[in-house]
C-alpha cells in the first residue's frame, strides 16, 4: 500500500503524456526513474503478498490446530479412543476459525495476554465485591440503566473483544459494538468514566498483534 499511494502522489509529477509526447525522450527522464521503480515494485509485489499470505495461513493454521489439539486434550483428559473425534474436531475447528477470522486480521499475542490478566481479575475482583456490596446494602444504592461508550477505533474484532471483556466484569454488560460506539447496561450509571472505559480499549487494542491502522479510527 506505501509503494501504490507514493505512485498516486509521484506519477502527476511526470506522467506517461510527459513521458511519450511526440515520441520525445523526455525533459525530466531522472525524475521519471523513481516513479517508474515504484510502478515496477507495485506489479511484482502482488505475487510476493501471495506467497507472504500462504506462509501467514499456514503458520496460523498451525498455531490455531495447537491451541484447539490442547483444548481438546484437556477435555477428554487425554483418552486415547478421543484422538480420533479430537483430529476431526480439530481441524473442523481450525478451518472454520480460519473461515471466520482469516489469517491476514490482527492476532492476539499471548504474552500481552498475560500481561493483560493481573489489572483485569484486579478489577473483576473489585467489581465483585462492590456488586455484593450493593446488594446486600439495605438502601440497595443502585442506578441501572444504559450509556452508550464512544469508542476511538471501529474495528469489529477490537469492538467484539472489548464487549466480552465489559460483559465479563460483574455489574456490566456490553450489548456489542456499533460504529465507534458501544451500549453498556451498567448496574450503577452514576459511577460510568468515560476516561475508564477508553483507558480499557486502549488496553484491549495492546493486545493485537500489530497497531490498529488508520482505517479503522474513528476519525479516519
């Protein structure tokens, strides 16, 4: 994509009217090389992304028939007369996931997960016990009702993920994410942050394998 929008701005500078007018060579031949190598470089590079997507698929093929190969095991507690449904589960699974989510979106590194996990069970920790701290107050201090999140990026699997996340955390659930907004039932509404709430999609976003592209904020 760097090498076709660099042509978009580069050609207008010495196009192929400048180039070939009256059989001439023309005036700014040198500054026509640049572009001429990006053209070049933008019809050989298709072939190169295919062969890059083939080798992504497969290395997350591979990497998905793992997680789903130990999921199964730890379900079965690793019975033997189980391999043979588990290989057919597996790559059931690891076709439809690729199906659902190709290979070339954004990948969750499991690192950034661990990292992740010790502020998240903190604040389901937390949110634990102000629920159970509210419902077992006589005064019952509580405010249910909705608000609507603006959210700083539109990306779907961004949104999906940070909806699980908000709905996994006693006292609120995520209705899922719309157009850089997200509805949240919320026990208590007086105490929404909208600083909060962004501070966790900026969390939730750490956790993709590469940043989020322009494509996909909200005011892009």
């Amino acid at each position: 994509m760097a090498e076709i929008r660099r042509a978009r701005y580069a050609v207008p500078l010495c196009g192929p009217m400048v180039l070939l007018r009256g059989g001439k060579r023309c005036p700014r031949a040198l500054a026509c090389v640049p572009v001429v190598e990006i053209l070049k470089s933008t019809i050989i590079r298709p072939a190169t992304h295919k062969g890059t997507r083939k080798t992504m698929r497969l290395a997350s093929a591979l990497n998905r028939s793992v997680i789903f190969a130990l999921l199964w095991v730890t379900l079965t507690g690793g019975e033997a007369d189980a391999l043979i449904y588990g290989g057919l589960a597996v790559a059931a699974a690891t076709l439809l996931s690729l199906r659902l989510y190709p290979a070339d979106q954004p990948g969750i590194v499991l690192w950034r997960v661990a990292a992740f996990l010790p502020r998240f069970l903190t604040d389901a920790f937390m949110g634990g016990l102000d629920v159970a701290r509210r419902a077992l107050d006589p005064r019952l201090p509580i405010a249910p009702g909705w608000v609507r999140a603006e959210l700083t990026n539109r990306n779907e699997a961004a949104g999906v993920l940070l909806g699980g996340v908000v709905s996994i955390l006693p006292g609120s659930v995520a209705a899922g994410p719309g157009d850089a907004a997200m509805d949240v039932h919320l026990l208590n509404v007086t105490g929404y942050s909208a600083d909060r709430m962004q501070a966790d999609e900026r969390r939730v976003l750490g956790l993709f394998d590469r940043r989020i592209g322009s494509l996909d904020a909200a005011n892009g």
